[in-house]
C-alpha cells in the first residue's frame, strides 16, 4: 500500500537551486576558517606554517602524550 505524497511547487528561483548552492559553499567556507584559526593547526604547524601533507615513510605522525 502506496501512501501519495503531495509535490511542493517550487519557484522558478528555488529550481536554480542557487540558494541551496550559496548555503554548502556557506557551510563549507565556515568549515575551512574555523580550522585556519584552531589550536590543532597551530600545533601541526608549529615549524612550518605552509605545510599541509606529510610524507608518511620518511615523516612519521607525532603522537600527543595522552595517546
């Protein structure tokens, strides 16, 4: 047994879905410069501020203490 659903129409700006779009990319920029300004970025970076990988076989992981 089915249960019928009723459609919302939709206007022809909400169909663009630009608003939808403006709000992830929102969401996402918040993400980004909530991490830029964290404790753990700076800690990561204490030596060097530009550095965003680590080259696992030659640079291995520093493991806080309480680990």
């Amino acid at each position: 047994m089915a249960k019928e659903v009723q459609r919302v129409k939709l206007s022809w700006w909400e169909r663009l879905y630009i608003p939808t779009f403006l709000n992830g990319f929102k969401v996402t920029l918040g993400h980004f410069f909530s991490f830029k300004k964290s404790k753990v970025y700076e800690e990561k970076n204490k030596d060097n501020k530009f550095k965003t990988t680590l080259n696992y076989p030659e640079e291995l992981w520093t493991v806080p203490e309480g680990f």
